[in-house]
C-alpha cells in the first residue's frame, strides 16, 4: 500500500513514525508551509511532520492552500492508494479526495460523531466528559461526517489536560491507524455516523479561554485543563491579565470563598468559584513565563481583598 499522508503538529507524528514502522511506503508528506516562531517570530521552523519526513527521506510538499492544477498533478505522481489526513489544518476539497483509489481517511481525535471540528480535545475537556478518544473515518466534504471504521476509548482523568491527552490520543490514533488500514484496504465498509449524536468543537477564542468565576468549580476546573498548554485560561486581576493553570484539585464544600476570592493555600492559590473553591497550581502573568503559584504569591502577594475578574 502507498499513502500520502497529510499532517502538520506534533500529534501527527505517531501516526507518520507508525505508518513507516509498519512497512508502509509513504510517498509523499504534504505539511503546512514553515512558520514563524519563538519570541521574535524572525526564524521560519518546518512543522514537526515536516521534520520526520525529512530525516526519512520522504518528498515533502508545503503548499499554501492544497490546491489547484500543479499541485493535484504532484499528488497524481505519487501514486498514492490512500490519503491518510491527521491534523492537517485544511480541509480538503471534493477533486483531492478523488486521487487517491482508495480516497482518503482521518485520525479524529474525538469519540465521533460527539466533537467534530478543529478543538475536539479542548471540548471534550470543557464538556466535563468522562471519556474520549479516536475515530478512523472516511474524509468527505462534511466536517467530520464521513463514515467511521474504528472507534477507540481512553477515561479522561480528574488532573487530564489538553496537553495530557493529546499526547494519548496521538499514539492511540496512531496504533488505531495501522491496524485498520488492511480492513480498509480489503473494501470493509465504514459504519455512517449518527446525526442524533454529533455535537461541534470550533475553534478555542480568546473569549472561551476566558474563567468564568460565577460558574461551580468543576466547570471551572474543567476551562482551566481544557486551555492547558495553549491558550491558557485567563482572568484579570487589578486590571491585569493573568493565565492560570493546574487546576485539578476541586473543592466544593471545605471552603467559603465568594466568586473569584483569592486565598493562598500550601503550594497552590484558592480561588472562589460559585460552590466552592479550585486549587490553582501555576499561574503566567502577562509578559512572564509560567511559574508555581506559591512561588508567584511569595514575589507579588496580591492584596488581602485581591479579587479574579
């Protein structure tokens, strides 16, 4: 079988590293162009698939949108019975999908059809879910409809974050990938979604990201993990923005804090929500790297009537 695999982060690397470890010919890589990154955005670094299909000697395409005459004629020269698509960043149109014999198939990191869309780690987080995982479906011109062979699960943890489970999904993608793949490859039909089931994860805005302190403590607890690594959950506090992190400690009925209610604790920051309280770990003042609360509290101890906004 040969693929040509579409990817861009880090969580489609497992899937990538899985395909060649199995003893499948990847023909071809295509990735999102090279941005910009690090403080000064001055210094253009490939995408982390980018990278492993350079140390593997694979061809590697980068176009800015996947279309058009020239780069359907390069897609065509790989010969590719299959496309497999994990976290691409685009979606793909009607005439692409049809180069393939086989067309093409996605790495969903979601318990489809609950959370179709760009953000469905982040969602099923915020949902308050007690369990998520991948589906291998058929791409189509739907977002996230097409038919689903395999459906795998993990339990989301009371300390799980985006970054957490991002990393499980991406290797449980990865071996629900290759083992598949002669399924599909032996014409097994995929099973269609059930429209009654489906639910959206659009992308996480700054407003989303926002801690809503009149909110109970578990679905405060929930925002905080859900924005863990990126963007980060955020408040104001005298008027300045702050970004609070490891908030997997939840407290309902020990303390009486109103909404929003700073009060140091033991190697983390008490903060009132509309119940109780959530213990936040690691807070990033805006301008600052992330750092222990305690630590934060001991160098800028907020005043004693100090209030989230």
């Amino acid at each position: 079988m040969r693929v040509v695999f579409f990817g861009t982060p880090q969580f489609a690397v497992p899937s990538l590293a899985a395909l060649l470890d199995a003893g499948i010919t990847v023909a071809g890589v295509v990735t999102q162009p090279d941005r910009p990154r690090g403080r000064s955005h001055s210094t253009l670094l490939p995408s982390p698939v980018k990278t492993l299909a350079l140390a593997s000697g694979i061809p590697v395409w980068q176009p800015d949108r996947p279309r058009g005459d020239e780069f359907l004629a390069q897609l065509r020269s790989a010969g590719a019975d299959i496309g497999v698509v994990v976290a691409y960043g685009h979606l793909l149109r009607p005439d692409l999908l049809a180069v393939p014999r086989l067309g093409c198939v996605n790495v969903h990191a979601s318990l489809l059809p609950r959370w179709r869309g760009a953000a469905p780690i982040h969602w099923a987080l915020l949902g308050g879910d007690r369990e998520t995982g991948v589906a291998i479906m058929r791409v189509e011109s739907g977002l996230d409809t097409g038919a689903v062979w395999e459906r795998r699960t993990i339990p989301i943890g009371p300390d799980d974050t985006t970054g957490s489970l991002t990393a499980r999904l991406a290797a449980l993608g990865a071996a629900a990938l290759v083992e598949t793949l002669p399924a599909i490859a032996r014409g097994v039909a995929p099973v269609p979604q059930q429209e009654a089931g489906a639910t959206h994860a659009p992308k996480i805005d700054r407003e989303v990201a926002r801690v809503r302190w009149d909110q109970n403590a578990v679905a405060v607890s929930c925002r905080i993990r859900a924005m863990d690594p990126a963007p980060g959950a955020w408040s104001t506090l005298n008027g300045a923005e702050i970004k609070l992190f490891g908030a997997g400690i939840v407290l309902t009925d020990q303390y009486d804090l109103a909404p929003g209610t700073l009060q140091p604790r033991e190697g983390a920051l008490l903060v009132g929500t509309r119940d109780g309280a959530v213990a936040i770990r690691e807070v990033q003042p805006a301008g600052r790297r992330r750092v222990a609360a305690d630590a934060w509290l001991r160098g800028s101890p907020p005043a004693t009537d100090a209030r989230f906004a």
